[in-house]
C-alpha cells in the first residue's frame, strides 16, 4: 500500500489475482479465423481448436 506502480505491473498483479477474462465476442472471432498451420498435426490442430472453442461457446 502506497507503493507506485507502473500501469503494466498493475495489470499484471490484477491479472495473478483476478484472472484474465476474454470478451466472447472476441472468443468467437479467434474460433472463426483459426486454421490448421502447415506443418501441424491434425490432432494439435484439433486440441488447438477445442482450447479456443471453450470458452467462445
């Protein structure tokens, strides 16, 4: 208390605390664009997309 921090060390220790929470619109819109890299496995591909699917729906 009554310690000065930078806007980026306050972020970061209401992140530890609280958690980063994504808005799920934004969820959806990463859902929609993600596409299978080249040299990607069909499975990480898939383990990829139920990651971001989750919290999207």
């Amino acid at each position: 208390m009554g310690e000065w921090l930078s806007y980026i060390d306050t972020m970061l220790k209401m992140e530890r605390r609280f958690g980063t929470k994504e808005l799920p619109e934004l969820s959806k819109v990463k859902f929609h664009q993600t596409m299978q890299g080249q040299q990607e496995y069909l499975e990480e591909w898939a383990d990829r997309v139920l990651t971001i699917a989750t919290p999207a729906f």
